[in-house]
C-alpha cells in the first residue's frame, strides 16, 4: 500500500530559500539592534517629504494654495459637519464661512481697507475670534493676534508696532480699550464686538454683521501671490523687552496646520483647544491642523483643570492640546473615578517634563505623548514621533538634509556664541547643551519681525562656519543624545518661560525702575520644585535714604505687567554684581535661588492670596517648595 507522502509528495523548496530566510531574519534583528527606529523614521519622514511634494506641486502648476482656500473648499465639500463647538454650541464649516463672509463684507462697505493693510485683533477665545480673522483674511489684510493678557504700555507698543488700520476688540475686553484709547494713535479706527458703544468715535461690529450680506468677496481680494507673503503677526517676548511682532507667512502657516497631520491626526478627530488662539500653537497648530485634516474642534473660553475631562467627555475628544503647566495642572486634580474613561488618544504640544509625562500616562490611560518643538518666528521643527519620554524629536541624516541645523559651543558669560581662533563657531559633541541654529536659506527662510529690521538681524548669526552662511539663532539651549534624540535644557538671553508664556525680564525691569524708590532692577528665572519653567524673581538696589515701598510694588506690577510676569520673589541688595562686559550678573543669583536660610539679603514673596508682596519666611519658603502654597 503507497504511504500518503507518495500519493502527495510534498514539493522541496531551492536550496536558496533557507539561506534566504535565515538572510533575512538576521536583518530584521540587525535592524531592530542597531537601527531601532528606522521604520518610526522613515515613515515620519515620507509624511514630511509628501507634504512638501504637494506644495511644491502646486507651486509648479502656479497655483497658491493657503490654509484659507482649503477651507473655503471644505465649506463646499461638507458644509454641515461641525468645525467648532464652542460652549454647546455647533458652528458648521458653512456657519463660519458665511459668517466670516459678513464680516468681510462690513469692513469692505466701511472701511477703505487695501489688500496688505494690518488689522490688529484683541478679542479672548470666542468664535467670533475665528469669524473675524477668516474675514479679514478674505479681504487679503494681514491678522496681528494681540495677547489680551498684556497691558497699557506694551499693549500700546504692540498696537503701533504693527502699524494697523483698524484695532476690532472683543466685548470682554473693553476695560482695556478704556486703559489704552486716550494714547492711541488717532488713525486706527477702533471697531468693538458689540451692538452699542458708550465711547466716542469707536465703531460697533455685531449690529452691522446682521445686516451684512453672506456673499463672497471677489477673489482677488483674498487669493495669495506668493506663499511667502504675510498673512499674520503673532507677538513674541525676546531679549529686547516689549513684545516683537514675528511676521508669519502663507508657508509657515501650511508648515503649522500639518503638525496634528504628522502626528497622525485624522479627519474623524476632533481636537480640543484651551489654548489662548493669539498663541501660534492653537490657531496654527490647533485651527490650522483641523482645516487640514477636515476635522471637528471644540474651543474653550479658557483653560479648566476641573472642567477638561468632563468635556473630552461630553464631546467625545480625541486630540488635545497642551503646554506643560496644562498637563502639570491635571495631574495636580483630586483623583476621580473612571479617569481613563475617555476617547483621547492624542496629546499634542511641548514643555511637559520627564515626571508629570509619567504620570500623565500612569493616571489617564494610552494617551499618546506628542511632543514637538519650534519657535513662532522659526524655520525649524522638531517632532517627537516615536513618544519616547523627555525628548522633543529625533533628527537623522536625511531630517537634517531637508531642516539643516547645528548645536554650537556657547559662553555663558559673554552671553554670545564661542568662536575659535579662526573666528568660526564650533559644535558640540553629543550629550553636550549647544545653542541650537537653523541655517536660513530658500526653503527655509526667517521672515523676521513687522516695523523693526534691527530685531531681525538680532536673531541672525553670519559667517558661522564658512563665509556668508546665515543662521537663525533660536535662543534655545538643547542637547542630541547619540540615539539622536534632542532634549530642551534652557533658554538664553533676558528671557524665561513661566505659565506657558515667554517673560521679557528687561520689560519687567523697565516697569519697576519707574517707582521713585527703584534705583535698579535685575530680573531674572528661578526654578521652584514641582513646576515647569521658572518664575520671575527681581533684585533691587533702592535709591539713596529711600525704602521699599511695598503696597506701592505691588500695585505697579499689577497694573503694568501680566498676570505671569509679574515678578514673585523680591530681593533688596546694597549693591548689584556686574560682569566683566558691564551687564548686569545673574547666574549667581539664580543659582542662590530664594532660601531665607542661605540669602541674608531681605526677600519678599508675592501672596496672590493677600494681594501683596509679604516677607519670605522661613515657614513660608517650605510651605512653597511642598506645594502647599499655590503660585
């Protein structure tokens, strides 16, 4: 009788495929020894090289496409799916773009605005923040985003340095239209979203808006020549002190829309935004992204620790946005049932340290950490898309191709880039903090900032490794582990960060050396445990037989400074170090930090609780670095 083996032989592979087989699996574990993150890599980099083959294609077919067109084309193509839900309230792609029609069609009926004119914005998280961008933006105006939160004299300096036609405020902000209209220049017209107005010469929006028509306007007004043309200014806190409006283009506008994309954010998401929209992060990264993908996104007045998973709830959230104080601030929350009982899947910004990342995952289930980096004003990104803790992104050989950048020796000191004897900056070695630079070039230009060609040059670095190469100096300090991962280490200059905002320190210093009292101020950051960034700390030099007049600091900084830049720590010293280059000495200082127990110096502490600055104890420099004193 045959055996089933003769009846059904079974067929003998080529020699080769063993070999083969064998070949392969040793490269896989190769890879995944060596290169563990070449697919992560690859497929992050093909979205990149496919963005960028899809504008540059509509570049060679001669078309301009903005963010704007595309949304226009999806109020066409869905015009009833949500685009905001705004305190329960849902607004279609159709309900915004006719809305934002209506208001194009106001201003073109009552103002003599010109394609390019500047139109300043100083209006809170609204949708009508939104309907009036997207309509001025129709009549081909440049958008100037003000920070409500800013006051009288660098409000004012915000205001004339982006030199607008027309100044549209928001109806919850009207008492800081009162603070600032007697020294407003007398030709912005002021424009407020109300039905009325109690001030003379200022003009009402929403009356008219009702009685507007919803038509288009014509094309030519809105429809870009060139990528690199200014759409928007979005203010910025650097080194000089007041803020500085950073011009941003068609392009960096398409390069911040695709960040939720490259995240792998999709059109059936719907994105939550606490963010304030003057910040680049929500109306680039967050407004833009959802006009990207298509998507849903629900906005809030302001940020709520108590109220945030409640609404990814209620709204059933996918994608968030954050900063790391936001994160910080969750985790702070008395721990709830049912935590983890939500649809969010993304989480998307920058800022968040090491251990509030762990804990954010450990108490809110498999959210992923998105993680990025860039400046407002910079040519260069970066975009952690392997999750891995800490880290801000990942470059490689091919990333750097497309972005080039460098981290080079920096002197802490002098305050300025080392250059060797040649008179050329040099790198520094992996695992080492360098200053990080972008090389400014045609696919990556630095657009600088509106009414002040000084600052922009400030921000640039020539001659930097050969002669005539220029750079994009980011004031950042970061450093590449040697699995290629970049991590942020500080910040330079006159600058710190504290609640998610840039703090000028030579702005703060300028508002407090104009009390009578004030001989000299040296403002500075200083790390407080359990809080991401630093907070504002001033030292002082009172004038000659003068003393410190407390209740007279307190309310000078209130009144002239925001809420975050108000300094909490105060120190009066009998005399101010200096370096050698005559500037004034902080780093001893903030290493000696705030200890009543080290400093003998007298310190005062900003009790937001009392509203006024109180001495610092000893008992209550424990009480804050516990956390039981809220900051």
């Amino acid at each position: 009788m045959r055996g089933w083996d003769d009846l059904c032989p079974l067929p003998v592979p080529p020699s080769w495929v063993p070999g083969a087989a064998v070949g392969i699996l040793s490269l896989h574990f190769i890879q995944k020894l060596l290169f563990p993150y070449f697919w992560a890599d690859l497929r992050y980099l093909l979205k990149v090289f496919t963005y960028g083959l899809r504008v540059e294609m509509y570049r060679l077919q001669g078309r301009v496409v903005t963010v704007l067109d595309k949304f226009v084309k999806l109020a066409e193509k869905q015009p009833h799916k949500p685009f905001l839900i705004y305190e329960g309230t849902i607004h279609t792609y159709r309900d915004v773009d006719r809305r934002s029609n209506r208001i194009a069609q106001v201003f073109l009926q009552h103002e003599a605005l010109k394609k390019g004119d500047t139109v300043a914005l100083l209006m809170g998280n609204e949708p009508d923040f939104i309907h009036v961008w997207f309509g001025l933006a129709k009549l081909g105006c440049v958008v100037a985003f003000l920070n409500f939160n800013i006051r009288f004299r660098s409000l004012l300096h915000c205001v004339s340095s982006c030199e607008p036609k027309i100044l549209v405020v928001g109806a919850d902000l009207l008492e800081t239209l009162e603070e600032i209209l007697p020294k407003l220049q007398k030709d912005v017209s002021v424009w407020i979203m109300a039905k009325d107005s109690t001030f003379p010469s200022v003009h009402t929006l929403l009356d008219k808006i009702e009685t507007a028509s919803e038509d288009p306007v014509p094309v030519n007004r809105c429809s870009a020549n060139s990528l690199k043309s200014a759409v928007l200014y979005i203010f910025t806190s650097g080194t000089t002190g007041l803020p500085k409006a950073a011009v941003i283009s068609h392009l960096q506008v398409l390069k911040g829309a695709a960040g939720l994309w490259g995240f792998g954010a999709t059109s059936e998401d719907i994105i939550y935004i606490t963010l304030p929209l003057y910040h680049s992060a929500a109306s680039l990264l967050g407004i833009g992204g959802c006009i990207e993908l298509g998507a849903t996104c629900v906005l809030k007045k302001k940020f709520s620790a108590s109220q945030f998973w409640s609404d990814c709830k209620r709204y059933d959230v996918t994608v968030v946005q954050y900063i790391g104080e936001l994160c910080r601030y969750l985790c702070n929350q008395p721990v709830k049932e049912g935590e983890k009982n939500h649809k969010v899947r993304l989480a998307v910004g920058n800022g968040v340290r090491n251990d509030v990342w762990r804990e954010f995952l450990d108490r809110f289930g498999a959210v992923k950490i998105c993680e990025f980096y860039g400046a407002t004003e910079g040519n260069i990104c970066f975009m952690n898309h392997t999750g891995k803790i800490g880290s801000v992104g990942r470059t490689n050989f091919f990333y750097k191709l497309f972005f080039p950048f460098d981290l080079i020796k920096y002197d802490f000191q002098k305050d300025e880039p080392i250059r060797n004897k040649h008179g050329w900056c040099e790198k520094v070695k992996k695992g080492e903090a360098g200053l990080l630079i972008s090389k400014v070039n045609a696919k990556n230009p630095f657009f600088g900032y509106a009414g002040n060609k000084r600052h922009t040059e400030k921000k640039l670095l020539c001659d930097v490794f050969k002669k005539g190469d220029l750079y994009f100096n980011t004031g950042d300090l970061m450093v590449q582990d040697h699995d290629n991962f970049l991590y942020f280490w500080d910040r330079i200059g006159d600058t710190f960060r504290w609640k998610g905002e840039n703090v000028a320190t030579t702005e703060v210093s300028d508002v407090i050396v104009m009390l009578d009292f004030i001989q000299e101020a040296n403002v500075y950051g200083v790390s407080v445990p359990g809080h991401e960034g630093k907070v504002g700390m001033a030292s002082l030099i009172l004038k000659h037989n003068a003393s410190l007049d407390l209740e007279q600091m307190y309310k000078q900084v209130v009144t002239y400074l925001p809420s975050y830049a108000c300094p909490l720590f105060l120190r009066v010293q009998e005399k101010m170090e200096m370096t050698g280059t005559f500037k004034q000495q902080k780093f001893q200082l903030v290493d000696e930090g705030f200890n009543p127990s080290t400093i003998t110096d007298p310190l005062y502490f900003l009790d937001n609780s009392k509203k006024a600055y109180v001495l610092l104890t000893k008992e209550l420099h424990e009480m804050i670095l516990s956390g039981k004193m809220k900051l």
